[in-house]
C-alpha cells in the first residue's frame, strides 16, 4: 500500500506533465493562428508579380517550427524514449545483475 507522500509525489508529477502538454499545445496554437495571418497579411501585400510561394515567406514558420519541435520533444519525447517506465526496468535489470554478480563471489 502506498503512503500519503508516495501519493502526493505521484500527483504532483501528473500535474507537471498536464501542465507541460497544455503549454505545447497552447504554443502550437498560437503557432498556427499566428503563421497564418503572417501568410494572409503576406498574400494582401504583395506587389504585382510577386511570387508567394518563395523562403522569405516561409522563413518565421520554418524557424518557429524548429522551435515548435524541440518544445514537443522536451515534452512528448523524454516519456518516448525515457520514460518511467524504462527507468523501472533499467533497475530491476541492474538490481538482478547486481545481486547475481555478488552470488557468484559469495
């Protein structure tokens, strides 16, 4: 059975993380809405005979998008690769290695 400070550790790490995936998609939000009117405010500027589709039109969602994607990472991606559960199996492993190297010496 689990204790009040087990407990309270546990939700304050599940609150941590809900609070990290609502921080990504707030930024991907804005993200989106503000590409998009970067492109909308783009397209109604443009000279006669300019093109749309050229890298300065693109260059703030490119590198915002960069940026975008480590956030994602720093947030969805350590779980991905490793997460608690690795971690849990890692020290068993390590645990069982360790208790049968010293079983071999005694």
């Amino acid at each position: 059975m689990e204790n009040s400070s087990d407990q309270y550790r546990k939700m304050e790490r599940a609150r941590k993380r809900v609070k990290a995936i609502k921080g990504f998609y707030k930024h991907f939000t804005i993200y989106i809405i503000v590409n998009m009117l970067l492109l909308i405010v783009h397209w109604l500027t443009m000279e006669p005979g300019e093109q749309f589709l050229t890298w300065n039109t693109f260059t703030t969602a490119f590198f915002w998008g960069i940026g975008l994607l480590c956030h994602g990472f720093a947030v969805f991606g350590t779980d991905f690769l490793f997460g608690a559960e690795w971690e849990e199996r890692k020290i068993k492993k390590y645990m069982g290695e360790d208790n049968t190297k010293h079983k071999k010496w005694e």
